[in-house]
C-alpha cells in the first residue's frame, strides 16, 4: 500500500497524473510567481504596519507550501540520499532554507542570508521537456564549449597583455598592471563596453578595434555551438528522461507487477 501511495505522489510531483499532476503543477508554479512577488514588495521602505504583516504571513504560506513539496519529494524519492544530493534537491533545499532564517528576523547576517528564497525561481524550470532538450544539447556540444572556453580564456589573457603594453604607461592606475588590464580585456571582448577604462593612445585605440572584432566572434561561436547542438537534439529525450523532472526521484521501472 505504501508502495502504491509513494508511486501516486511521484506521479503528481512529475506531472505524470493528467489531473492531480496539472494541479500539483499549477499550485507549485503560483507559490513560486507569488514568492517572487513578496520578495519584491519586502524590499520597499516606509510599508505599514499591515503591509508588513500581510507579507510575512504571505511568506510562511509560501514557505509551508515548499517545505511540504520537498518533504514529498523527499518521501516518494527511491534513492533519498541521491535527491537530496542531486541538483534539484539542492535547489529545494535552498528554497525552503529561509525558515531557519524567519526564527531571528532582525539578525543582519540572517536577514541577508534570506536572499537564498530566489533560488525559488530556479523551480520553474521543473518539468519542462525543453530543459532536458537543451540538457542533452549542452552534453552533446560539452567538448565543443570547453574547447571554446580555453581558446576564449587565452585570448582574453593575450588582450590584457596587449593594452597593458599599449597604455602602461599613458594610464598606470588604469593598465598599470596586468590583472587590471584584465576588465577592460573582458568587458570588451564581451562586447559589453561598461567605458570606466578605455585607450587613449593611438596604438592602444587601434588594439582595441581589434579586439572588438576578435570579441564579436567570442559572442557569436558559443551561440552556434548550441543552436547547433539543440537542431542536432533529438525533439522528445528518450523515455527515461522524459518520465520526469529528475532522474533521482524517479521510480525505477519493472515488468514484475506492483507488490502492495
């Protein structure tokens, strides 16, 4: 029987019922958009008094809702250990961390801690066959990125090195130094250009052009990369992966008939 009633919330928890899993779905999706909401509105000033109640009671509501989803999860999982451990036993674990945090409210360490409920957000991403699309995607292309990487950690050293012997000495608090000539190397490779250091002299200016050309390429490799690899991916993952959101608290399949 219990076997049975651990298989029925896994079901709901995964989305496998059609009814009691849309609903499971909708209740756990709403406490996360709400969370977000509280979140947002704690951190305006001056609230009232009933603003202030109204939220903190908004929050343990939230907060029961998460604590009784991971303790489900927990429950229903075949491997505890390997829920707890894996990355979205994590995630659930942080979201429902801030009751610890609750109990002292006007601690400033704890009250800064209370900043983990965010991760809260991660838990939209549960039971999307897209993620596990670009999941596969991701394994696939892995050797591509990290190659990639590297060759982007080389040019990103090789452009620091580049300005620090251009304007050393034309900016010594700016390109002084190697590590400091390393933010200007990654805010223009990124081809973010935050501007708070840039070259003035002549040969600096034209390094700098082009490392932007260099830099546009850094953004645009990784995106074919994966655009690639999630073209290449398969529409719907194999089975074992689409049965649910975590291969962890999964309940292993058999031919043998369920035993109560």
């Amino acid at each position: 029987m219990a076997r049975r009633l651990k298989s029925r919330v896994q079901a709901a928890l995964e989305g496998q019922d059609p009814q009691l899993g849309r609903a499971v779905a909708v209740l756990v999706y709403g406490a996360i958009l709400a969370s977000a909401l509280v979140i947002t509105l704690q951190s305006l000033r001056d609230l009232p008094g009933w603003a202030v109640a109204l939220l903190r009671g908004a929050e343990l509501t939230l907060l029961a809702i998460f604590v009784a989803e991971y303790a489900a999860r927990l429950w229903s999982a075949p491997s505890r250990w390997r829920y707890a451990l894996s990355f979205w036993g994590i995630v659930d674990l942080l979201a429902i961390l801030p009751a610890l945090l609750l109990l002292a409210p006007h601690s400033q360490t704890l009250r800064v801690l209370r900043l983990m409920r965010i991760f809260r957000l991660l838990k939209l991403f549960r039971m999307r066959r897209a993620l596990m699309r670009l999941e596969h995607a991701l394994d696939k292309a892995r050797e591509d990125l990290l190659l990639f990487l590297l060759l982007a950690a080389i040019v990103l050293f090789l452009a620091a090195v580049g300005i620090h012997h251009f304007e050393k000495d034309a900016q010594p608090d700016s390109f002084g130094t190697i590590p400091n000539a390393l933010w200007w190397a990654l805010a223009t490779l990124t081809t973010v250009g935050y501007g708070d250091v840039y070259p003035v002299t002549v040969a600096g200016k034209i390094f700098t052009a082009l490392t932007l050309m260099v830099g546009l390429g850094i953004v645009a490799i990784p995106a074919g990369i994966i655009a690639s690899a999630l073209l290449n991916a398969p529409a719907r993952p194999d089975e074992t992966e689409a049965s649910g959101d975590d291969p962890d608290t999964r309940q292993p399949k058999t031919n043998n008939t369920e035993r109560e």
